[in-house]
C-alpha cells in the first residue's frame, strides 16, 4: 500500500538520489574538517535535506517519517560517528547547567503545586474567588 511505497521507493530515491551527491561531497572534503559541518554544506550541491523534501513532495510521501530518520542514522553513523560536541558552549549558546536547571524546574514544581493545590482543596479552604463575597 501507500505506506510500503513511501517506505521502499523513498528510501530507494533519496538513496539514489539524495545520498550519492551528498557522499561524493563527504568524500572530496578532507577527513580532519567532515566533523565541520560548514566545510561540508559549502560545496554548493543541493543538501542533503532539502534533497528529501523533493523527494518526498515527488512520491506524495510524508517528510519527515520514520524511513527518512533511519535513514539520516544510517547517514550518521557512517559518516559522523567520531565528531563530537564541542566541550565549551558556542558564542551566543547558554551553558548546558543552567538551561536544564531551568526546564527541569517546572516538571519539579507542578507536582508540588498539584498536591499542594488537593490538599487545601480537601481541607475545604480552596476558593475561586468567582462570587465576590468575602464572609
């Protein structure tokens, strides 16, 4: 059916299409700068995920799915496996600490207003404050 056509002829179009071009740049660009992402979108060749796009437009498949996930891992893997993060921040890019501190601190709180929130709620000291009244 449809999903199978976009599983198998996609793949089997990006891989024609998309990965072929975008291999032969990985392979003309110097190993010590493949981890550098500039060195390998200067080429000038279409990119690799704007390649998929069309693709996909053109088989009237969904982007992204999951066969085009697999298929930037496969991409990974064999090309990308020894880059790693740089150790310090970007300029312009918070550090990591702080940045989790503060996304992990609502997941923390929500709980505990929630409880916070049922318990008084089960002591009858709740109000709304909709009527106005205060007795």
């Amino acid at each position: 059916g449809r999903s199978a056509h976009c599983r198998d002829t996609y793949l089997e179009w990006i891989s024609l299409y998309c990965w072929t071009t975008f291999h032969a740049t990985v392979m003309a660009t110097p190993e010590r700068s493949r981890c550098q992402w500039e060195q390998i979108s200067r080429s000038g060749r279409p990119d690799l995920s704007n390649c998929t796009v069309l693709m996909a437009e053109a088989l009237s498949c969904p982007w992204p799915s999951p066969a085009l996930d697999t298929f930037f891992l496969q991409i990974h893997m064999e090309y990308f496996t020894n880059c790693t993060m740089p150790a310090s921040p970007q300029p312009g890019q918070p550090p990591l600490g702080p940045v989790l501190a503060m996304a992990a601190m609502p997941a923390c709180l929500t709980p505990l207003l929630v409880a916070l929130t049922l318990r008084k709620a089960r002591e009858g000291v709740v109000s709304l404050g909709l009527s106005g009244d205060e007795e």
